[in-house]
C-alpha cells in the first residue's frame, strides 16, 4: 500500500511538473549520511525568463514524511511561489529525524545536510539571493520543531522562522515518534533532550534576532507546548506572531495555515512590496 501511496505521489508530481514547468527534483548527496536525499524545488513560473535572484524558503515535512508531501498535499504551492516570488525548497527530511545531527545515530545527520550542504547546492544551482534576509525555513509538526530548532541554532543563515503545528517542546513525549531513537531514552539521556528541545534553545534569543511565527491549531496535541512557548518569548520581550485557529493536527489545518504563512515570509522577504 505504502508503495502505492509513493507511486501515486510521484505521478502527480510528475503531472504538475509536465504541466506547469515549475517543479525540479533533485538528489543532493550528504556525505555525513552517505546517501542522495531526495529534494524538490519549486521555482516561479517566470523563473527563466527574468533575470532576477530569488528569496528562498525552505520547507520541512512532518514525521513520517517525505519530500512529496507540501507539494501533493497543497497544489497550491506553485501558485504562491507565483504569486509571492520566491523559491520553495522541499527537502526529505527521514521518517523520524527530527531535523537532528543525532548523538545516538550516526546515520540520522539532517541539521548538517540542511545547513552546510543543501543550501549551499541549492545557492549554486539557482538563481538565489545567498543571505539570511533572503532566506527563510518553515515546517509542520516534526518540521516545526525542525524549522524552529535549525532556525535558533543557525541564525546567520536564516533569518525568519515559522512552526506550524510544531513539537516546540519534545520532553512530554519521551516516547513518540521515535524521538528517543535520536536523543536516547528521557531517563537515561536528560541533557539530549533538554539541550535540544525548542522551548530551551530560546535563551539565548535577542529581540530581533529572527522574525518568528507560531501557527497552532486549538484541537493539536502540541497546542500547549505552543502556548508555553508563546508565553515564554512574551516574558523575554520577544517579538513574534501568534496564531491559535480552529483545527487539529491534520492537512486541512496546514493547508490553511501555509497559506497565512506565505504572506508572513512575503513580507520578510519584500518589507516594501
């Protein structure tokens, strides 16, 4: 069934990119991993006939997911990338990496390949404004916690961040989603955990030092870890968006939510448009 489910999704993404013109595939190698990772670019319809470079955001899937997902899931996608002007990058991010460079796996090194190698290919294979105000990282759940979690650790690259739906705060679940195959078990691994969930990772954070949303449904099981998060970047004086809006965890609520997002990067990217 599962192979089913991927050849139906490579067909759709084949009649998108057949029909439009707008979507690349591409297999970047990660030499840490010692394997292709499997990425796909969405590009502007007028891509090849402006010269002009582009802000680029990258685009995390959930746990579970793959590269395939934003695309097939929210067609609409292509039009936003029209629309607003910029270039998505949809990286296959494993079916539960958590966007780590694991301390318990050496095979699992995603915060590497997404930092020191994906977007240094991407920058040489597109035509990319190559700044941290020009670039700008987002995911859903697993991948929120990923775009959050990359964003705050590497901020000369990226400059604005949003999560929607994300594990902002991995401690109150020691034991889904395969969080502890990364980190070790919560009992016997406490400083894996602790030094590298969302909500810790803020300390450090000066205002203005990223452009941050929150996008959290008020039926999600990470609604409270997101609402602690929120409370706690309010107390540090840390500008930030906001958002709680009917919905679960789910696709309909992120089609919903990238849409709002969209315009939140937009306005990153073109303060003046």
């Amino acid at each position: 069934m599962k192979k089913l489910l991927s050849l139906l999704a490579l067909l759709l993404l084949f009649y998108i990119k057949g029909f439009c013109g707008r979507v690349d595939t591409l297999e970047i190698y990660s030499p840490k991993m010692h394997k292709e990772i499997p990425t796909v670019v969405i590009i502007p319809d007028n891509y090849y006939q402006l010269d002009v470079k582009y802000p680029v955001l990258y685009l995390l899937h959930g746990y579970s997911g793959n590269e395939l997902n934003w695309i097939t899931q929210v067609p609409k996608l292509k039009d936003y990338v029209d629309e607003f002007q910029m270039i998505v990058v949809c990286p296959d991010g494993g079916y539960d990496s958590w966007y780590f460079d694991s301390p318990m796996n050496d095979s699992v090194r995603y915060e590497s390949f997404m930092t020191k190698v994906l977007i240094a290919n991407i920058d040489s294979l597109y035509h990319t404004i190559p700044n941290r105000n020009h670039r700008a990282i987002c995911g859903l759940s697993m991948g929120g916690h990923g775009a959050m979690y990359l964003a705050l650790r590497h901020q000369d690259l990226y400059g604005a961040v949003v999560s929607i739906s994300g594990g902002v705060d991995i401690r109150p679940f020691p034991d889904n989603w395969g969080i502890k195959k990364q980190l070790g078990d919560i009992k016997t691994h406490p400083e894996n955990w602790e030094k590298n969930t969302v909500i810790n990772l803020v300390d450090g954070l000066k205002n203005g030092d990223l452009k941050i949303a929150l996008d959290i449904g008020v039926s999600d099981f990470f609604l409270q870890v997101n609402r602690d998060l929120h409370k706690k970047l309010l107390k540090m004086g840390i500008d930030h968006d906001y958002k709680e809006r009917p919905g679960g965890h789910t696709w309909d609520y992120w089609r919903n939510a990238i849409a709002y997002e969209m315009l939140f990067f937009r306005k990153f990217f073109y303060p003046k448009w």
